[in-house]
C-alpha cells in the first residue's frame, strides 16, 4: 500500500530543465565551451552541474581548474531565473494539498543544490506540503545512483513498496527503480496532477494512508 509519494524536482514540479540547460551554457560559453541541446536531452539531463563539468573535462578537455568557477555562476545564473520565472502553479498546489489532506506522506529528493531547491519549493508555495527536501549535496552519491532515494525512503521510516516515486528522466527513473520503490514516470510538469497521481497510487496497490 502506498503510504508516501517522492517527488523529483526539476521537469516534474518545476519547469526548470530550460533554466539549468541555459544557465550552464552561459557559464561555460565565457571559456569558449557550451552543450548542445542534443547532448543535453540525451546524455546531461538530470545529472548535478559537478558531474556534467566532469564529463566535459574527460570527454571535452575543460580544465578541471575551472570547475568550481563555473559551478558557481551557473548557480547564480540559475537562481536569476528562478527569481524571474519560478512561480505557483495551480494543478501542483492543488494536487499536493488534496494528497496531504488524505494521509500520504509527501517529500521531495532533487539532484539540484539545496539552495536552488529550497527557493524554488518555497516560489512555487509547495514547501508547506513537504515533510523534507533532500539535494544532491545530502548524499555523496547523485542519481542515477539510488542514494538519494534509499535516503528518503529510510527518513520516511517505509518500506520501498510503500513509496511512489514521480521521475521525468533516464537518471532520476534509473535511481527510483534501483531504490524498489513504484515509479510513476511523467513527461512534463502537466503530467504531475492529482488524478494522474491518483491513477499510479491505485495501480501500484491503492491507498495506505
């Protein structure tokens, strides 16, 4: 019986793939590199910004010097589009307030930076209805390592079979079903409403909350 639900963060509560995807690129472009949106979609999406540096410096020789430099604008850059761009969204609020109403627990586990997680739960007025938020930096291990899951999912106290997990990428769906808990894979944000929600509870063994 579903007793949680574990939400990622970015393409399945927030619409941000966009933001980090620019954000990196204008980092990297002030040293004459960038990603393609090919090899964004099908290689870096979902990944945290210090292990796509590390990709470009073994396949794409970016020194590692300047990684840390450029992890820091990027997040700069990104936090500027949230402030600009990052506000509530009617069919989220409504899915996760009706969730919570009915017992389920709700958490949130993000290969974002606990900054850039915090402000955009807190924009998009979702972090009432979080039991907790955990980001890439409170484990050591990113998805699509099962880390940050089997972290959430022992903090819940619940076994994996209790936990419905809502992914949107190859990463974040690899880690959900490295941890044993049901997955629910979306497309987008629109994806991530209370019925859809509903729909994955009852088929992954209905309500135990």
């Amino acid at each position: 019986m579903i007793k949680a639900i574990i939400f990622d963060m970015d393409g399945v509560l927030i619409d941000a793939k966009e933001w980090h995807y620019e954000a990196l690129n204008q980092a990297l472009e002030l040293f004459g590199f960038s990603i393609s949106r090919y090899d964004h979609l099908t290689t870096y999406d979902g990944l945290p910004t210090a292990d796509k540096l590390k990709m470009m410096s073994l396949e794409r020789a970016l020194p590692y010097g300047l990684h840390r430099f450029i992890n820091e604008l990027k997040q700069d850059y990104t936090l500027e589009r949230t402030y600009l761009n990052c506000k509530p969204l009617f069919i989220h609020e409504y899915a996760l307030s009706r969730l919570k109403s009915e017992g389920y627990r709700i958490a949130l586990a993000s290969n974002s930076i606990r900054r850039t997680v915090e402000l955009m739960m807190r924009n998009a007025n979702l972090d009432a209805y979080l039991e907790f938020c955990l980001s890439n930096q409170d484990v050591s291990r990113a998805k699509p390592d099962p880390e940050i899951y089997n972290v959430a999912i022992g903090r819940l106290g619940l076994a994996p079979a209790e936990c419905l997990i809502v992914e949107d990428n190859k990463n974040g769906i690899a880690a959900a079903e490295a941890s044993g808990g049901h997955v629910m894979r979306v497309r987008d944000i629109l994806d991530v409403n209370y019925d859809n929600l509903k729909r994955h509870i009852e088929a992954a063994g209905g309500a135990g909350a």
